[in-house]
C-alpha cells in the first residue's frame, strides 16, 4: 500500500471517503478540460454510427453474418463430437500446412544464404585473381596462365590416354584420339612453352 501512496498522493488522507471520489476529485478533475474534447469526439462517433452505420449495417449482420456464425458453429460443434476422425484428419491436414510453409520458409533461407555464399566465393576469386595480376603483371600472370592451362590439358589427355587403354584392353590410343600429339605436354612447362601466349 505505501507504493500506492508514492504514486497517488490523495489516498493519504483517506478516512472515510471512497476510493472512486477521492480519484475523481484527485485525477479527473483537474484534467477533464483535456479529456472533454476526446469525449465529445467519442459521443459524436457514437451519435453517427447509430444514425448512419447502424441501420445499414444491421441487416447484413441480421440476415447473413449472423446465421453463418450460428451454422458454422453448430457444424463446428457436430464435427467435433459426432466424427472425431474427421476432425483428426483435418487437424492433420492443418498441421500438414503449416510444416509446408515452414519447409518453404526454410527452403528460401537456405537459398538465400547459398547464393550468398557464391556471390562471395565468386566475387573473392576476382578479386584474388585481379591482385595476381596486378602483382605478377599482365604477361607474367598470362605465361602463368599458359603453364596451368598446359599442365591441366596433360593430365586430362592422360586420364583419357589411360581411361581408353583401360576400356580397349591396352590396345593404345585410337586413331583421331591423341594420336598426332604424341609430344604434347613434354617441356618444363607444358604445351604451350614458347608458343600460343608470348
């Protein structure tokens, strides 16, 4: 009661007098100049809606909303107890909704956190690429290119080589597969040293 007193400093000296005069006479008073335009507001939007609102939207409440309140309702109330299987299946079929959308919401964010995650692989490996360059220099980092793409040509022509002697028995390179390029790949540096990126 003593935090009471601390935030209504009326109660006091409260002896005999009521409670609700004693707060009408402490807070209303002194602040019903403020209050009367807000209550005159709300008695005006009273007086409106029982003259307009009120005779036309009590018929759509008589003849429609209400009968459909009153037959959803009984129909409710009869699912329920007279068929408790129907009313499990359509629980189920609610509860089947609601985990879709919940997959579909986690599908999206699973996606969206995927595509960020190439959009930064991508733009990290232009970005790496484009320091290479520009602290190896143009012709440099293209001999280095040309070396990679070399290295990488023989071993897939090995794997090839390799994949097809497996197939065919070892009967050696086909003709129009890798049989005119027997010295492809041979140099310390692959292919295309001395020719193609100089």
């Amino acid at each position: 009661m003593d935090f009471l007193q601390d935030y209504l400093p009326g109660l006091q000296n409260l002896q005999n007098v009521p409670l609700l005069f004693n707060l009408y006479n402490t807070y209303y008073r002194p602040y019903e100049p403020y209050l009367r335009p807000f209550r005159k507001y709300l008695y005006t939007l009273h007086r409106y809606s029982y003259r307009y609102l009120y005779p036309s939207i009590w018929p759509v409440w008589r003849y429609y909303i209400w009968p459909a309140y009153r037959f959803s309702n009984q129909l409710l109330g009869k699912v329920l107890t007279d068929t408790p299987d129907l009313a499990s299946l359509a629980l189920l079929a609610l509860m089947l909704i609601v985990s879709l959308k919940v997959m579909g919401i986690m599908r999206r964010m699973v996606a969206y956190w995927l595509a960020l995650a190439v959009k930064m692989a991508v733009w990290g490996l232009v970005a790496a690429v484009g320091a290479y360059v520009w602290q190896r220099g143009l012709e440099g980092s293209m001999e280095d290119v040309g070396w990679l793409f070399g290295v990488l040509s023989g071993e897939v022509e090995e794997v090839g080589r390799s994949s097809r002697a497996a197939g065919a028995g070892g009967s050696g390179p086909r003709r129009g597969h890798g049989a005119n390029k027997a010295g492809a790949g041979k140099g310390p540096r692959g292919r295309t040293r001395g020719g193609g990126w100089g």
